[in-house]
C-alpha cells in the first residue's frame, strides 16, 4: 500500500471547521475535483458547506473559483 492506493474502504466523513468526524470508517475519501484517493492521514484540505475534501491547495482554490469566484 502506498499513498498513491490506500486500498480498503472509503471513509464517510462529516467535515468541520477545525477537524473532520469520521461517520464510516474507511482508509481514504476521494477529492472532490480530482477523483483520487487521499489517504485519511493526508486529509488537510475541506470545505465545511460543500462538505468534501481536496487532495491539497490547488484543488481547493480550483473548487473554491468555481463556486465562489464569480460572486468574489
């Protein structure tokens, strides 16, 4: 297994302001841009009112341009 193929279960998560609850355990969540795994361990990247997570910065300012931009 590497980061790349966490293998195992996708987790069902509640995602919060400063931490995320685990409502289904599992090894990874997918990005929502993306589509690839991003292992539970490696998850730094959410956003509370769309509740769905981002492999890192890129993804969640692409995400955040398509749903905000217009309106910034």
């Amino acid at each position: 297994m590497n980061k790349y193929d966490p293998g195992g279960p996708e987790a069902k998560i509640e995602y919060g302001d400063n931490d995320f609850t685990i409502l289904k355990p599992g090894n990874f969540v997918r990005c929502a841009v993306s589509g690839e795994p991003i292992p539970l361990d490696e998850l730094r990247y959410w956003s509370v009112d769309l509740q769905e997570g981002y492999r890192g910065p890129e993804e969640a300012m692409k995400r955040w341009k398509q749903t905000q931009g217009a309106n910034a």
